[in-house]
C-alpha cells in the first residue's frame, strides 16, 4: 500500500493484479483524482484511515476475500463507500448479486475509462451531496 492522506476524499483501488491495479491508479490519478491502491480486500480494511474511501473500485476475482465478500464488508464498516465492481468474467448472476447488494457500477474488463470515471464522478456527486 502507498503511504496516503486520508484526512481528504479519495478513492480506493482494490485488485490483487499489479499491472491492473497501477494502470487504474495512473487514470485517475491523471485525471487529478486522490487514488490509492490496495492488494486486496483485507489490506484495505485494515488500513488506519481518517476519512473512508468516498469510491472502491474493486475487482471481483481475488484469492482470500473476493470482491462479493468484500463488498458485504464495506456495507457494514463503510457504509457511505460507493462500490464499483470490475471484472473479466460477467454473469447475470454476479451482476445481479453485486446491484443488490449496492454496487454502483458493475463494469466488464478491459475497463472502458469513460465508463470508469462516469461512475467515480456520480460516486463524488453522492458523497458530496451526503456531506454538503
């Protein structure tokens, strides 16, 4: 994990895959949005922070906690967090689960950019609202 201030808003990038996960990094980060990465699930829960993740950008397949679990953990310890759910393998039934349980956004790998950042910008305009 970066070393990272969480005392502002920012957003959580979660995937076990480093390639991934830095490309994300890179396109939010170029769009001048504050992102941190974590490996995974439990990484980022156990992480001290001030201020929760106002957007989690989460893939779906990891070992350990998958994204499913971690987003059922995320509703209970950080409720106000948006979900973006990511992954290579789409199902109705995945979809399905994810939305019902609050997902943002379910988007399909490759992530397309615009879709991505869409969906972080409707997340801030949620969180922003939340705190005005």
């Amino acid at each position: 994990m970066d070393t990272f201030d969480t005392s502002l808003p920012w957003i959580a990038v979660v995937d076990d895959e480093e390639p991934v996960r830095r490309a994300v990094l890179r396109l939010l980060r170029a769009a001048g949005l504050p992102a941190h990465g974590f490996s995974g699930g439990a990484e980022l829960l156990a992480a001290g922070m001030q201020q929760q993740p106002y957007c989690v950008v989460l893939d779906l397949h990891m070992p350990g906690m998958d994204g499913i679990e971690l987003q059922q953990r995320l509703a209970g310890s950080m409720p106000r967090s948006a979900v973006v759910a990511v992954t290579g393998s789409q199902s109705a039934e995945t979809r399905a689960r994810m939305e019902q349980a609050g997902a943002l956004a379910f988007l399909p790998k490759p992530v397309d950019e615009e879709q991505l950042l869409a969906a972080i910008a409707t997340a801030w305009a949620r969180w922003h609202e939340d705190n005005a």
